[in-house]
C-alpha cells in the first residue's frame, strides 16, 4: 500500500524525541499534510476525545510514537502510570484507528518487551521466552500488548498495522530530567554540570537549572540548596556519581535514524512483509530497529567525559540496579528490509552535547 505525498498522516506524540524526528523527516520527504496535537490540545487518554478528534480529521495513516516513557528510577517507582498510561493511549489510539479505516499504522515499541536473560542479540524470535526485567516490567508489557494488538488486528481484520522496536534512543529534543531522563542525556547533563563545578562557572550551573529545574530547585535558589541537590544526585565539582557498575551493555541508535527507519518502513513495508508466507502460525511480525552494536555504559560515560572536558572522577554506585545486562538487537529483519543505520555512537554523543549546549543559548536568549 502506498502513501501519496497528499495523504494526511498523524504523527501521535510529534513533540517528543521520535515524534519530532519522524515528523521532521516526513516533512523532508515531501509529505505536508501532516497533523499532530499537544498533550493540552489532546490528551490521549481521553477515549471520547481521541475519537472526536478521529471523527473530524479522518487520517489516511497514523504513526503512534506517543508514550510515558522514563528511565530505570521512573519505571520502578511509577509502575502502576507505565502500565495504565500506556495501555489507554495505545487502546485510544489503535482502536479509533481501526474504528476510522485508517490505512496504515505504524506503532512503535521498545527492546525491553525481550526477556531479561534473552540470547544475544535478541532476534524477533524471543519475545515471551522467558521473564521480563522487573524493574520496567510494566512498561514492557503495555508494549507487548501494542505489538500484539498491531499483528491481530493485520490478522484478523487485513489491516495494515506494523510495530517497530526501537533500541536505546538519544538525539535532538531529548529529555534531560535528572530523574526520569534515559541513561545517556543523564550522564551528559551530570557530567557537564559537574565540569561547570569543577571550573567554577556557577553562572552556567545556574543556567542550566533554571532551564530545567531538578526537584522544584532553580537557579534563584542559595548556592548551598543548589549543592545539595546536586549532590544527591551524584554531582559535584570533584567527581560524578552514576547508578549501577557501569558494566551493562547498550546499544544506542540517534533519533533521527530512528525516525528515517520508522518511515522507510511506514512507505515501504506492508505487514504481509513482516513475517515468513506460509506459516501457521503468525507471530513476532514486529520489526527491531537499532545499529545491531553495543558498548558498556562505562564506555559512554567515558567517552562522554572525554567529549565534555571533565577533569574528575567518574564513580559507579553499585548499591543502585543495573537494569538488563545487555540488550542488543539482531537487526537482520530490518537489513532485509531495506535500511541500515549510519551515525556511529562517537558522532551521535559529540552532536547531543552540541544540541544540549544550543539548547541552553536559545532559551537564554529568549527569556
């Protein structure tokens, strides 16, 4: 099924980190009927109002990049919102699609639907083989139930619904919470205050979190609240502390490659496509998507450091969970379906610190 240059596609979740990659690349590709909607303008957990909004936009294709995200310490603590949060959008989402004839639909997932203890690297083939890591099991399982509603209603109905799996994300527009970030935007904010501590620069400290608050603390706070704050989350100008034993393997794919996978597949890929012909039973029809590469999270850390300029310590709390031991992607899937990636980790890491750092200068400007 082909998409026209005219066809009116909705990209849920156009702000965020993928959304506003993919929406971006859809731009550049020709495509500009596009629609997407704020959280204040839609809020996709509200059933009648994703329909409303179905009912009058009537989308010839829609992208679900729109999800609760967060890292290790945000899974664990808020499990009960992954789980509910993440299932309604999707159910929302999905349901008003199929519900409206749209055309295709391409939702995407996370690498964290494998099992913990998945063989490496983790082909299609391992989903439900074994037990999910515990600390995101929720949001996994909200996955999981989203590639599944994906491969059924293809099944059952003929529609034309196709999940990616993305590995580790980072890249322009990324959230650098210190609490709920992913792992590589957090080590690059930590580490980059912690160099402006070290240096002296507490103009730029203050900068920095007057941009981004941590905890309700802003740059008008006393130095001593601002150190404090820091320190509890393993910053200060003498060494930074990260989570874990650093010895975790990732695998880390730029967003924008991301999101050029994901409308390769949009425009190139029919679910027919995504699993072997003749098979009895139908399964595991979702899509990896990553570099097929890993290094530890020692490695990015200290190719981080050497990228900012720290000159401290770089220490590892080992009382703090790992998470998953590795999770890299077998890629081969999506080989063969046309689309290899191209920005190695070195690059990728030298351009986010480069956009944290614009980032920064643009919204000082504008205050």
């Amino acid at each position: 099924m082909t998409l026209e240059k005219t066809s009116k596609i909705y990209v849920a979740g156009h702000k965020g980190l993928v959304g506003s990659a993919i929406w971006n690349n859809l731009k550049q590709r020709g495509f500009e009927n596009l629609i997407g909607k704020s959280h204040s303008e839609l809020d996709l957990l509200d059933a009648m109002a994703v329909r409303n909004f179905f009912d009058q936009e009537k989308p010839d294709a829609v992208v679900l990049a729109a999800a609760h995200v967060g890292g290790i310490m945000a899974n664990l603590t808020y499990r009960a919102d992954f789980i509910y949060q993440n299932l309604q959008i999707q159910q929302n989402v999905i349901g008003e699609s199929f519900r409206h004839g749209v055309k295709k639909l391409l939702f995407l997932g996370s690498t964290c639907i494998y099992p913990r203890m998945a063989e490496q690297p983790m082909r299609e083939e391992a989903l439900l083989t074994g037990e999910l890591e515990y600390t995101n099991e929720p949001y996994a399982i909200a996955k999981i139930a989203g590639l599944k509603m994906c491969e059924s209603f293809s099944i059952q109905y003929g529609c034309n619904y196709i999940a990616v799996m993305p590995t580790n994300l980072y890249g322009p527009n990324d959230n650098f919470h210190l609490e709920n970030s992913h792992v590589l935007p957090a080590m690059i904010r930590k580490i980059h205050l912690a160099k402006c501590l070290n240096e002296g620069n507490w103009e730029a400290v203050k900068k920095d979190i007057c941009l981004r608050p941590v905890e309700g603390v802003d740059g008008n706070a006393s130095k001593e609240t601002i150190l404090d704050k820091l320190a509890k989350f393993g910053i200060r100008p003498e060494s930074v502390t990260l989570w874990g034993t650093g010895s975790p393997m990732r695998e880390f794919l730029w967003s924008e490659e991301m999101a050029d996978a994901s409308v390769h597949v949009l425009l190139n890929v029919d679910f027919k496509d995504t699993y072997r012909q003749g098979e009895k039973e139908i399964r595991n029809c979702h899509i990896n998507v990553g570099t097929g590469l890993e290094i530890t999270i020692r490695q990015a850390a200290e190719k981080i450091v050497e990228e900012i300029g720290f000159k401290g310590d770089l220490l590892w709390d080992t009382s703090k969970p790992d998470g998953t031991p590795r999770k890299l992607t077998d890629v081969s899937k999506l080989h063969q379906l046309g689309w290899h990636h191209t920005i190695e980790i070195d690059e990728g890491i030298q351009r986010l610190y480069e956009w944290y750092l614009l980032g920064e200068c643009n919204n000082h400007h504008a205050e």
